[in-house]
C-alpha cells in the first residue's frame, strides 16, 4: 500500500474551518485526502504547530525545510519522496501523482471542525 504524508505549515488545525474565516482550498484539500484514504492509499496528516516531532523525525522533511525553509510547507510525500511542495494540490493532480484513477466513485465526506 502506498503511504502519502502530508506535512503542514504551522495553523490552528489541517481542515480549514477553523479560526475566523474558512479557507476553501484546505478544506477541499482535507476532502481529496478522504477520498485518497478511500482509494486504498495510505495517508498522514501532520501539523507543524502541534506535531514538530514528525517534522523532526524525518531526514525527507529535515533536508527540504534546511533548503527551502517553511516555504516547502505544505510538503507532500509519496513513499518516502517528495511529491510536492509549497502548495495543496487539487484531487486531479493528486490522483495523477499517486497513480490514482481520478474519476474514482467518491464516498461523503463529513465535515468536522477540530475547534468545536
């Protein structure tokens, strides 16, 4: 099974309704990483403000954030490699970069806040 780890900029919580206003591209975002869990991929969700650790633990994510600094960040990993950076891509792009048919049946997704 495919792993995909995603490691996020420093914020309040990954969904995007958090905070005052909501940002659509992070909760899209959070929604393509629901569907990718449904297509059989394995995906993790780390945030800078709350798991420095993971950040810390992995040479991958060590070495771009030494190079490129938080301007890296979101960092997308594929396996150990770094599919993108510095931006959330869209379902389609994900699924080209994962191998993942993109017209895919998609499950409901619930959105939950992680501030209520």
């Amino acid at each position: 099974m495919k792993k995909l780890q995603v490691f996020d900029p420093p914020m309040c919580c990954s969904t995007g309704v958090c905070g005052p206003s909501v940002d659509p591209a992070l909760v899209s975002f959070s929604s393509d990483l629901h569907w990718l869990a449904n297509q059989r991929l394995a995906v993790e969700r780390y945030n800078l403000a709350q798991q420095p650790q993971a950040f810390a633990a992995n040479e991958v994510v060590k070495a771009a954030l030494r190079e490129f600094g938080n301007e890296c960040l979101p960092l997308i990993l594929l396996d150990g490699a770094i599919l993108s950076k510095g931006c959330y891509p869209k379902r389609d792009e994900l699924a080209r970069l994962t191998g993942v048919e993109a017209n895919a049946v998609e499950l409901p997704v619930i959105n939950r806040s992680c501030c209520s």
